[in-house]
C-alpha cells in the first residue's frame, strides 16, 4: 500500500523542518510513502529547499511548480500527481510527531473511513499572553456535531482517493486566496457520502509568528471562518429562511458579547467569547451575501 505526503509550500524556508518530520516516519510493513511538494509562489522558491532535502531524504521526493499563488490550485496538483491508495496532507509551517502517519492509517482503516484528521496543537513563544496558551485557540480539531465529524482541515489530513464520495473531486479555485477551501471540500465529501473520521494520536505542531498572536488576528480569521461557512450553508437557502438566519446569527452575537462582558474577569473565557462573536459575525455577513476578502 502507498501514501502519497503532500505538502503545499509558498516562501516558507520552514518547510524544510516540516519535509524532514515526514522522512522521519515508521510505518507499518507493506506501507509505503512518497512526498509530494507543490510549490505555490510565482518564481519557483521552494525548489533548492526540497532538492537539497531530497538528496539526502529517505524517501522520494517529488516537486511541483505549482505557480499560482491559490492554494486550491497548488491542494489540486498534489491530487493529480498522487498515485497512491491514500493521499495525506501538512502544511509547510508545521512538523509530524514521531507516529504520525502510522496513527493517520490506523484511524482510517479501523474506522473505516475515507478521510481523517489529526489535530494541530499551535506552538506558543514564550512571551504570548496568558489566556491564549491555556485556551490553546489556535490549534485546529476537525468540526464536529453530535460526536461526527462534520468537516475538516487540509493541515493534518489523510484521505482515499477511490473513495466514490472523492472521486474527481477537486479543491474550488475559487476559494484558493479567500481560505476556507479545505472546509468546504470536506463538507463537500461528507455530503456526497464520505466517512470523515477523527485521529486523535495523529499529532502535528504549528509554530505561530509574532503578527498571529493577537487578538485582533484571531478576530479576523474567524469572522473569515464564519464568512465561509455561512455561505456554504446558506447558499441554497432564500426567502424567509434566510432571515431567519440571519435573525439566528445576530442573536448569537449578541449572546457571545454579553457573556464576554459577564466574564471579563476571567481572561480565558472573556476572549474565547469575543472570538466566538466575530465567528458569527462572519455568519451574518456570509448569510448576507458578503463576499471572502483574498488574503494570500
């Protein structure tokens, strides 16, 4: 059996530690696994990062001038180049624990599952604020309701390509420099029938820049989140319904913000709640039909 690792990269020397987190990989007998790297920048940057790496790696190493500056396009060369049985996904600011691939594989096959998704645990530099480490709000869980898995996330994913659900399916392009095109692929997959599961011991760490640790950042990538998502779900949806909608959303503002103020002193929950109020903001904004702001 194959798996194909691929990696998206744009101007980020980093991917070097993250190709290196893969080459390391055990995995079991009968399993093998090649890495795929797509790099997504104008001028191909990336290419003396991953040929010094695959002069030296343990495992083939392909590389993809995937010139574009849209992730989609870069998610989709990766897929058309795969020509394994399982296709997995990292990001190139991120690196693998040691089992990594093995618990991806373990999770799909015993459950049974066409696609899976591990957690990225976000990595604090020492001087980042208090609340943030303890609410760990920047790492990313797949989305779940009820105990399923609703949706996932492209930085910490394995998935098979045969599945009927996947099968010539396809990041949007048009979602490859607003964000959110990894979540709507999955909710993509799991409306067509796909088996999305949860990878608990499939562990991957993101070392987070200074201009992420804020508040405001937070702020802005939920209210993107939430623009997203809304326009996903309530694409179809017209009418009265769709005020309701938005009559849903607004409330639950409202309700995220006065709980901020009932927690003030308790930083912890007072900023998870303003995060949660511009997620819904994004919710009403995506059920009026706001557009996504490109931000690659």
């Amino acid at each position: 059996m194959k798996v194909n690792v691929c990696v998206c990269t744009y101007q980020r020397p980093s991917v070097d530690k993250a190709l290196r987190s893969i080459d390391a990989q055990a995995v079991p007998d009968g399993v093998t696994f090649d890495i795929i790297v797509a790099d997504n920048d104008e001028a191909p940057s990336a290419r003396g990062v991953v040929e010094a790496f695959a002069a030296t790696a343990r495992h083939p190493v392909r590389y993809i001038h995937a010139a574009s500056r849209n992730i989609s396009i870069a998610r989709n060369a990766c897929l058309d180049a795969a020509d394994g049985e399982w296709v997995a996904y990292i990001d190139d600011d991120e690196w693998a624990e040691e089992g990594w691939l093995s618990a991806l594989l373990k999770a799909a096959q015993e459950g049974g599952h066409d696609a899976v998704f591990g957690p990225v645990l976000a990595m604090y530099p020492d001087d980042a604020p208090s609340w943030m480490k303890k609410s760990q709000i920047h790492s990313t869980f797949p989305r779940t309701s009820g105990g399923v898995v609703m949706t996932g996330h492209s930085g910490n994913c394995l998935m098979r390509p045969s599945a009927p659900a996947l099968q010539g399916q396809r990041f949007l392009v048009d979602k490859g420099r607003t964000g959110g095109e990894d979540t709507e692929f999955f909710s993509r997959i799991r409306e067509r029938g796909g088996r999305l599961g949860m990878a608990h011991d499939a562990i991957v760490h993101e070392a987070l820049p200074a201009e992420r640790i804020s508040l405001a950042w937070l702020q802005r990538r939920w209210l993107r989140a939430g623009i997203t998502r809304a326009r996903h779900v309530e694409v179809a949806v017209d009418g009265l319904a769709r005020y309701a909608a938005i009559a849903m959303h607004s409330a639950k503002v409202v309700a995220c913000l006065g709980l901020a103020l009932l927690t003030l002193p308790d930083p912890v929950r007072s900023n998870v709640w303003r995060v949660k109020a511009a997620y819904y903001t994004g919710m009403v904004q995506g059920a009026m039909n706001r557009t996504e702001d490109e931000h690659y």
